[in-house]
C-alpha cells in the first residue's frame, strides 16, 4: 500500500466516522430496529409497544377485534382480551448528561396497511391525504407529552405506561354529536399498526407545534400527520429528540362469529308494525342480541316504480330441468293478462329468511319459494352491524347457483357488497374537486351536482348477462321471436353465438360507485383498459353522469357456486381497489382492479352486504334471460356463509 | 287373450267391415295418402310461415255515438238498434296490411250482448276500388247464452283469387232480421304466410345475409368468392371500395308498427391495421329525404388484422322521425378504405311485438298482502300438471296426429279399461292395454269399418259455444279418479291451450291450466306444431288419462289441421306418452 493509498483510505474512514456520529447525535434519531438510540442528552433502548400482549411473540403480533358489546365502537384490546382493556408499552432511558433532566415522550400508533405515505415524494411535502391516516395517541388527546425526570446516573430506567386503539382516536368533532364521542362511526381500521414512541428534550418540546402534540387540533384547516412531522418533516431536525418506530407491528383482524345472532332492526321497517313471530335466539331483538349481534337482517332497497309483468309460472329452474325451449315458449305465449303485476319482495317477516347457527357458526340465508296466489320473488341478505374504513374483506361462501344444468339462469344476483354506513355528514367521503359528485344514488342523470356525499358503494355482483367490453360485441343481436305456435323456429329462437360460447358462464360484474366525480385524472366513460399484474381489465361508464363504474370478468357457474364454498374478496385500500375470488384463500385471483387514477374511492365509513336478489334486469342491459319472463321459484333457494373476515 | 273375447270382436268388427268398409277406405286413403309422400322435396319451412300480420282491436272506448248502457269492457259499447241494418263497419285496405300477398284468413272475436238469440250473421265482403264484389261470406252470430256477454269467435279464410292491394276488405255484422243487440272488444287479427326470410328464423323482423346469394341485397358487386366468414362468399371491400351492400326494408316489411331500435351486426376481416369500418342504419321518407342516421364504427376497437371478428351495434330510432312508408337501409361503410372483408351480416329490426291481450287487471296489492282470489274463468289460472307415465309405447309409435281416434270400452273384460281404435291411412286398428306388461297392444281381428267409426266419434263432441269456441277440442273423464267428471279442453288456435274444465251449475268452471311433467328433455307436448289427445280410461277404470302424440311438421302452409311432411327434429323427436294426474 503506497502513502496516496493510505491517505484516500484515512479519508473516507474519517467520513464513515463522521457520518456515524453526526447520525447518532443530538438531532431527531429514528430507528426501527431494538438497537439503542442515542442523542446528546439521552439514549433510549429496548421500545417494547406491547410488552403485554403475546409475549411470546416478539415482533408481529395479532389481535382479532372483539364484536361482543361493540356497538360504541371497536376497542383494542378489550378487557376480555386483556386485563384492564390495556396495552402496556415500555422502554428504558439513560439520561446522558451530568445533570437531572426533564424528557418527555408521547407514544402514537398508524395503522400502516390502509394509509396514504406520509411523503408526497412529488413534492417533498406531507401527502395531501395522509391526515386521513388512521393515527392516535393518549386517548384523552389534551394529554400531551408525559414527563420523565431522570437524574444523572449514567443508568437506564424503565418507564411504562398504557394505551389502547379506539375509534375516532382524534376526538374529532365530525363524530362528536349532543356532547357523545360516536367514536363506533370511524373505527379503528383493520390491518398492521406501527407504533411511534417520541422522547423529546425540555427544550425541543417548545419547538413542537401544538397540533403535533394534541392530535386533536389542526393546522390550517387540516389536520397535521404525527408521523410526517417526526419522520420527515420538521421535527426531524428536533436536536435532542429521538422518534423511534418499533419494528413490531400488531396485525388487527375482524373476523366475527357468524353463529352469534342477527340483529333485527326496525328502523328498516319505517316504524311500521311488522310479524315478530319468527324472532328466536339468535335472530330478532333481545338485548344480547343487541349487544353482540355482528350482523343485521338486510332489507333491499326496491325502486317501486321497477314493476314487473312476470310470467305465472311458478317453478325450481335449478331442479326443474328448466330449458332454454321452456324459457322462450313462457316468453311467447302468455297474454298480457296472465302476467303477474309485481316488484321485488323483500322481507316482511323478520328472521324467516335468514338464521345464525350458533354451533356452526355459520349463516343461512334463503329466498323463500311461492306458490300460486302469492307469487313472490323476494330476495334475501344480511348486512354487518360495525362499519369499517378500508380492508381486505373475504367471505367464505356457499351461495345459489344460478345456472341449472341447461344453463338458464333462475333470475338471482349473488352479491357480496360494501354500502355507506350512511350518516350523513359524519361519513361523508372525501370532497369532490372536479364537478362535484351526483347528489344522490337514486336520482337520474339530471341529478344537481354537490361537493360531497355520503354514498359509497363496491360491488360484486354476480348474475347471468354479458360483458360490456370490449364494445365491438355489445350489444348482442337477440332474435325476435314470433309467437307462431304451427313452427317450433318462430318462438324458439336461438341466442347469439357471442352468448351459447360462455353459455355456462355467470358474469363477474365488480363496481365502484364513486358518484360520477371526474377528478381522477383518467376519468373516462364507454370501455377504458386498466393494466395491472399483467392483466388488462376494462372498465366502463356509461356515460358521464353514471354514477358507476364497472369491470365484468365471466367465470363458470359450476366453479363458483357448484362446490361447497367458494372465496370473494374485497380488497378496498386508499388507492385502489381489487376484487379477487378463488378456492382458498392462497389461491385467490383477481378478477377486477381499480385505482384512483380513474375513480374515487370511497374513505368513509362501510358495511359488508351479502345478498341473493333479484334485478330488475333492466339494470343489466344485453342480458339474455328477462327477470320478467323468469318463472317465480317453486322451492326455497338457500345459500351459506361459512365465514367474513376483515384484514 | 280368451277365445270369448276374440270371439266377440271378429262379429262386432266383421258388421262394421260390412257396413262400408270399401268406400271409406277409398276416401281416408286419398285424404291421408300424403303422410307417406317421402319422395315430395322438403320444403324449407323456415322460409314462410302462418303468423299474424296485423293485429286491430276495437273497444268503443274513444269513440262517439256509441252505447253507454252497456258493455264488455270499459264503459262502452256498439248498440245495434233494430232499426239499423249494417253494424259496425271495419275497413281495410290490403295493402294496408303487412305481407298481404300472404293473407291466408282474417279471425275475429267479438263480444255480443243480446235479449235473444239473434239472427245476424257476420260479414265478410272483399270489394275492388269501385265497389265490386269479389267475395262475400257470412257467419252466425247466434248462441245459446242470452242476457250475457258471449264470445263469438269467426274465421274467414281467404283464396289467392280475393288478394289483390287494391281491394278493399269489409267486416260488419249484417242485422238482417232487424233485431237489438250489443257489440264490443272486436278484436281482428289478419293471418297469413310471412314474407320470405333468408334466416332460420321464422319472423319477418329477423335477417340473416350470409353473401351465398344476393336476395334481399342491393348494391351486390363488391361480393365474390373470396376468403369467408361461413359458406364460400363475402363482401369484398378491398381497393378503396367504399360501401357494401345495401339492405333496404319497407317499414311496413318488418313491422306492424314503427320501430324503436334497430339491432344488427356483421364479421369484419381486416387486411390491414386500424381498419375504420362502420355498420351503419339509416332511414329515408317517402321523398326520399334522411330522417335518421347512426354507425358504429370499428375504430379503436379490437379489429386484429387477417382475423375474423364481429362487431354488434345497436341503433334507437326516433319514432317523432318516422312513418310506416320510411324505408330503412343497413350496410357497412368502410369509411377508412382499408382492405376488409365482411361476411354474415345480421339485421334484427324492432324489439319483438307486445304480448297479446289486455293489460292484467290483478291488483298487486291483493297479492302482497296475501288477499288474491282468483275470479271465474279468468286469468291466471292455476297450473295442474299432467305425469307422463313410465310405459313401453313401442306398439303406439305409428300413431300421428293426422290420425283419428276412437276410445271405449270395446272389449267386455273384467278390467273395464278403454280401447283405442287408431283409424289409420283407411284402416282402423284395436289397441288396448295389459297392465300385466305394462304396455299398450295392438288387438289382432279384422278391420273395422272407418265411416261409421267416425260417426260415433263426432257424436260425442260438445257443441255448447257460450263457454267453448268452436276450435276448441274436448274430451271429458274423471281425470282425479274421484268420481267426479272434468272436461279437458284443447286449443291450438294460437297455443298449445289445455285446461281443465268442471261444469258447475249448469256452466262451466276452468279449474287450471294443464302442464306436462315427466317427459324426457324438452319433449313437451306444448311444444310441438302438432299434437293429438285422446282421453280415456286406458290403464284404470277409475281414473281418466291422456295419451298425447305430438309431432312437428315440415309443410310450407301447415294449417295445424293436417300435415303432409311430418318432421324429425333431433331436438324435439316426436313422441308419445299417457299423462295422469298425480295429485288433487
């Protein structure tokens, strides 16, 4: 090794060196691992976040949410799942001085799955929507930072405290109503929490905005992200303070018990006197089931003007060796007044339908059969009780078939759907910046435009009609049928090829309501491909008032709906969202994907819906079978859900 | 079987064979010799049918200067005083109706109220431009039924020599004995073949032009053999050609009424990238002047080159635009001039016609609040399904429809059970069935004597037609084995219509529609253009059953009445089975 050699090499290890000590000294230090953080006046090790719970397992750990008595809200832990209803964190502290010292140090926690960054990396600044982030601290948030007075031993002291994770956690006054924190009406989300643990100086803390340390205030208008300003922002260039994330996370899931009740609310009733006679132990009203039940009867809603003129015939399209000659004979040669004037039914008797069964801990629901006089297609479903912002939801489902072995379709929509937990103001989703959104779900296209509303929907819809996309075959051209009882040909008619080639094929249909605001940037109406993992989805509107957008993916009937069970999955996140099905749950495969560059996605407050309903099938145009000219069914049609849950 | 029995039918046959055996076997052999044309070629069917050409109801409801006393429906009616001669009149030009040239019969119903019967007939009078006749035929409009509104039903059928656009048909009640009554929901319904359609499809709204000839086309230069969709030609709009050719329709060809949607589509073969075709419908006034427009194109949409691929468009008319003399022209435009083939184009105009019949007059309510009480002999009906039963049909698979039957108790046996004697291509045959095999047999003996067989069976037709129409077929048995008799009664008119009837106090009462069960695949009976029942006590004397024969038929201009190519449809083979009830 020559002098110039030994120079250059004295050089960068003096550069090492220096890097090495100005990183580990008196400004802002963040870490994420279990190492020893030191700034000039103190050294922190050994964050432990949860120092309570699952002691065994050091780094990610898990807690399922508690549905019992939950209706103020999710709490984490419960004092069922934990003594107290407490999370305990420790760390331990050295004060590095040659004096006694004031510190004082505040604990956040971010649910990391369904967050925006806290860096917008364009510009460098916090990211528009990451005060949207479901983050907290000290429940009571004028608690600010907690004081450690340390002396100058040289030795490092435990300090512990408690926390848990709560709804509306910001104490913010869009939940707040006649004095009451709602906190059930933004519950803690779903998905991994990091936790943040700040232990700042004397000195520093005077540096610290208001709004940093009391998440309840805000910053002009807005709240400020915690994380941002410590881990990015101005509060990274604190000189004595120290902002540390843990490198465990707890992983927080929903996964109700099925077999714990039905709750019957009468607010869907509109105040009206209805049959109770059904009510039992785990369907109806008492007050555990009150209390406990993670689910409620779901009553559609039906559009009373959709009336339809059905065919009388009463008949099991899936047992029935119902035919396609069948299907076009009923539609030909009935008379007008044959046809039974009706809309679709819902419910009328309570926990008829639907049964929770506590020992398997499933639900069944049913659309009833009819007879002769009473002629009924009522379509059934149940809706959970707590809302939640963003998951993956997967259900485990047995749900009708609705192909018979002839492949004609018996009329039903299988759905697995999130809908608003509605509120109004409260759960108003994000403000539309570009035309606003349409006012409301039902009005038509000339519906006056609002900056916000409180609709939100994403769908699986499953049912027997035709892509949209790509256009070239859409419409598809359906013979007209001539009612000539003297040649089988006239009536018979045949579908289009583009039909019998996927005969045995139910459509996927995936949508987002995102209330027609064009603001994403690639808004657009008619067929617009979406690329994601190697796939090309397309994704229609109709035009630009539709309130919806929506990609069709045909599967099988048989595949879905003919096994024991089947998977659907929601993925709703903040930017996206993918629909995804499979035979298990490490075999799922997308089958529609959105994102907010040409749709707005929903950040209120949802609930799940599972429903066997009838449409009108003017809602689906191109669709091969009529709900009209359906027969009503002969015999109950049951489906099954084995599982939901939220992660 | 015993010797008694045989006995007993040798004399029985042999006094009917005396009887007239000869010269009805001579007449049914020239009116059935037909059936057994194989060598006559198969006509396609498919090409023109029997079907509705124009429809026209009148109710009085809008009109002045007619009866308020009374009526069927609504609140009025025609009051034929016994001081008018001529009711009231409809009128029609032929050219009027859609597909005249095919004009096979004009079927009326119409609702008469009179104190008494009445000796009007009604008229029908085909008349030139100057008053002519050409022909005149008239029917009664008596019943039975007074102080009710009766149902007459009228079919008049029309020879080649009466059809002609200029004529003028004429339908009226004609009061000739000066006598009072009431008219109302006259409901006329003119009949005949369909145009020609080049599509497997018996409708005059539907169009397949697969390029293999030029019927139906204009403007046909640019097709030639050349790479095909289906068959060996296609349209060929290489070079810079710019249009293909032209499908042109009379509004009146393909509707009744004006038409909101036009549906079509047509396979495109790009030779080249980024084909710009464009499937277009437009419609031009009797001046000649565009009224409407509209095209889809293929444009970005996925057209891949050397390729085979469909595009659907759908068109809405505007109906303030248009008239019944529009004419309306599809083709494809390819507005690139790309070279492209295009092949198969399908043209489906309107959205199919309305249901027949009035509006439901069922409350929705009653039925939502579980309160629906079905009222006398209307609709809808509950549905009584007839079971097909598991037997061996071997010895009956040569029964036809075109066949007539007669069923009793020919055979004095302690079992009681019907016969069937099946009268054949002029020669009548014995079947009965043995509950020991399960199975019907033919009765070895001589033939039976056919004319006065059929005299017997028309003996026992019902002729009462307040209730049933004179289409109507009946047969009556106790088809519930509760020592009750019902009546089955069939129409074919316009459906396969089987109900079950009771008489009740001196009328008739329509228990259900009757459905089949327990047929194999599609085959039920409803289905078929021709179907035959015979009803009797063929396998328990205490419980009446069907046997149904039902078949298709490949004739041109079936009537429903007698068919001279029966045809095998592997979908829908023709078939036979007895139907019972199961339950009450």
């Amino acid at each position: 090794m020559n002098k110039l050699s030994i120079l250059k090499f004295t050089q960068r290890l003096v550069i090492i060196l220096v890097a090495i000590v100005i990183s580990y000294s008196c400004n802002n230090n963040t870490s994420s691992d279990g190492s020893s953080l030191k700034c000039e006046d103190f050294t922190l090790q050994n964050f432990n976040p949860l120092e309570n719970w699952q002691k065994d397992s050091a780094e990610n750990k898990t807690i399922f949410i508690d549905y019992d008595n939950a209706n103020g809200g999710f709490v984490l832990p419960t004092v069922k799942q934990q003594k107290d209803g407490l999370f305990s964190f420790e760390f331990e502290i050295k004060n590095n001085t040659s004096s006694n010292q004031k510190f004082f140090y505040k604990l956040y926690y971010q649910n990391e799955t369904y967050k925006f960054p806290e860096l917008d990396s364009s510009t460098n600044k916090e990211h528009q929507y990451a005060e949207e982030n479901f983050y907290g601290s000290w429940e009571n948030t004028s608690t600010l930072f907690k004081e450690i007075s340390l002396t100058a031993d040289n030795n490092f002291h435990k300090i512990q405290g408690n926390f848990r994770i709560i709804g509306n956690p910001r104490n913010e006054e869009r939940y707040i109503k006649n004095g009451i924190n709602n906190r059930w009406q933004r519950n803690p989300r779903v998905g991994k929490y990091s936790f943040l643990l700040v232990v700042v100086s004397e000195n520093d803390l005077k540096n610290i905005p208001a709004y940093i340390q009391d998440i309840h205030k805000k910053n002009n208008e807005h709240f400020a992200n915690p994380y941002y300003y410590y881990l990015f922002g101005e509060g990274k260039q604190l000189k004595n303070s120290i902002a540390t994330k843990s490198s465990g996370t707890l992983k927080v899931i929903a996964q109700p018990n099925l077999g714990n009740g039905i709750y019957v609310n009468d607010n869907v009733y509109g105040g009206k006197d209805y049959d109770k006679s059904f009510f039992c132990a785990t369907c109806g009203q008492d007050s555990n089931l009150f209390k406990n039940a993670p689910l409620q009867q779901f009553i559609n809603y039906v559009d009373i003007s959709t009336k339809m003129d059905n065919i009388p015939v009463v008949a099991d399209v899936l047992k029935d060796n119902y035919s396609k000659m069948d299907y076009n004979w009923n539609k030909s040669f009935y008379t007008k007044d044959e046809l039974i004037p009706t809309i679709i039914q819902t419910a009328k008797h309570p926990c008829q339908t639907v049964f929770s069964d506590a020992k398997e801990k499933k639900v069944i629901i049913k659309n009833p059969g009819t007879t002769y006089g009473e002629w009924k297609k009522e379509s059934v479903g149940i809706i959970t009780r707590h809302g939640l912002t963003y998951g993956k939801f997967r259900v485990k489902i047995k749900m009708t078939e609705l192909l018979n072995k002839n492949n004609v379709w018996n009329g039903l929509t299988n759905a697995i759907w999130l809908i608003t937990q509605g509120g109004g103001d409260w759960n108003f989703r994000r403000n539309c910046n570009k035309n606003g959104y349409m006012a409301t779900y039902w009005g038509g296209s000339t519906d006056k435009r609002v900056p916000a509303v409180d609709y939100t929907e994403i769908d699986f819809e499953i049912l027997k009609t035709p892509p949209y996309c790509p256009d070239n075959t859409f419409p598809p051209v359906y013979k007209n049928p001539n009612d000539n009882n003297k040649n089988i040909n006239s009536w018979n008619v045949k579908l289009p090829d583009e039909i019998l080639n996927t005969d045995d094929k139910i459509t996927v249909a995936c949508t987002n309501w995102d209330m027609a605001c064009s603001e994403p940037k690639d808004f657009g109406i008619g067929c617009n491909p979406v690329d994601y993992k190697g796939q090309t989805y397309y994704a229609h509107r109709w035009d630009q008032n539709y309130r919806a957008l929506t990609e069709k993916k045909e599967e099988t009937d048989d595949e879905l709906f003919a096994g024991k069970f089947y998977y659907f999955e929601i993925d709703w996140r903040p930017t996206e969202i993918i629909w995804r099905i499979g035979p298990s749950p490490d075999k799922m495969r997308e089958v529609g994907y959105m994102n907010d560059k040409i749709t707005s996605i929903a950040n209120n407050q949802m609930l799940l819906i599972i429903t066997q309903e009838y449409h009108n099938t003017k809602w689906w145009p191109g669709t091969p079978y009529a709900q009209d000219n359906i027969p009503f069914p002969a015999n109950d049609i049951p489906g099954e859900i084995y599982d939901l849950t939220i992660e | 079987m015993p010797q008694k029995k045989v006995r007993k039918l040798i004399i029985i046959f042999s006094i009917l064979v005396i009887c007239g055996f000869t010269s009805s076997y001579l007449f049914l052999r020239h009116q059935y010799a037909k059936k057994f044309n194989t060598g006559a070629e198969l006509v396609r069917k498919d090409s023109a049918v029997l079907t509705t050409l124009l429809s026209e109801k009148i109710d009085f409801e809008s009109m002045e200067n007619v009866s308020a006393e009374k009526a069927f429906s609504g609140k009025r009616s025609f009051k034929i005083e016994s001081s008018i001669e001529y009711g009231f009149g409809i009128n029609k030009e032929m050219n009027a109706i859609p597909g005249y040239q095919g004009l096979k019969n004009i079927d009326i119903e119409v609702k008469c109220w009179a104190k008494k019967k009445v000796e009007a007939v009604y008229v029908l009078s085909v008349e030139d431009k100057d008053g002519k006749n050409i022909y005149w035929e008239s029917k009664p409009m008596n019943g039975d039924k007074t102080e009710n509104w009766r149902n007459l039903h009228f079919t008049f059928n029309l020879k080649p020599e009466t059809i002609n656009p200029a004529y003028i048909i004429k339908l009226y009640p004609w009061n000739k004995a000066k006598e009072e009554f009431y008219i109302d929901d006259i409901a006329v319904n003119y009949q005949g073949m369909g145009i020609p359609v080049p599509v497997g499809q018996s409708s005059t709204s539907n169009f397949l032009y697969d390029f293999e000839s030029n019927e139906g086309l204009t403007g046909t230069e640019s097709i030639k053999q050349t790479v095909a969709h289906s068959g060996k030609m296609a349209c060929d709009l290489t070079g810079g050609r710019e249009y293909g050719p032209l499908v042109v329709k009379k509004m009146t060809e393909v509707s009744t009424s004006l038409i909101k949607k036009i549906t079509a589509s047509v396979w495109v073969y790009p030779m080249t990238d980024k084909p710009n075709a464009v499937l277009t419908a437009s419609i031009t006034n009797s001046k000649g002047e565009s009224v409407f427009w509209d095209g889809k194109s293929t444009e970005n949409k996925p057209f891949p080159k050397n390729q085979w691929t469909k595009i659907n468009a759908s068109f809405s008319v505007p109906p303030e635009k248009i008239s019944l003399e529009d004419k309306i022209q599809v083709n494809v435009w390819n507005k690139g001039r790309t070279d492209l083939l295009i092949d198969d184009m399908e043209v489906v105009y309107g959205e199919g016609a309305d249901r027949k019949g009035d509006v439901s007059t069922i409350d929705a309510n009653s039925i939502y609040e579980k309160k629906f009480s079905p009222q006398k002999n209307k609709p809808p009906f509950r549905t009584i399904y007839f079971s097909k039963q598991n037997f061996n049909y071997s010895s009956l698979s040569g029964f036809t429809p075109n066949d007539e039957f007669i069923v009793g108790d020919f055979i004095k046996d302690k079992s009681n059970l019907d016969e069937i004697i099946c009268i054949h291509d002029g020669k009548a045959e014995l079947f009965s069935f043995s509950s020991t095999t399960n199975e019907f047999t033919k009765v070895k003996g001589k033939v039976l004597s056919v004319d006065s067989l059929l005299k017997i069976k028309k003996n026992s037709e019902i002729h009462d037609f307040t209730f049933f129409k004179p289409t109507d077929i009946t047969f009556s048995g106790d088809y519930y084995g509760d020592n009750k008799s019902e009546i089955v009664k069939l129409n074919m008119d316009w459906r396969f219509d089987l109900k079950l009837v009771q008489e009740e106090r001196g009328g008739y009462v329509i228990l259900g529609n009757i459905d089949f069960k327990g047929y194999s695949n599609d085959y039920n009976p409803k289905y078929y253009e021709f179907t035959k029942i015979i009803s009797g006590r063929f396998i328990s004397s205490n419980q009446s059953t069907l046997i149904v024969i039902s078949c298709n038929c490949s004739d041109a201009d079936f009537n429903g009445k007698h068919c001279n190519q029966m045809e095998s449809n592997t979908s829908l083979p023709n078939s036979i089975g007895l139907y019972k009830i199961e339950n009450k």
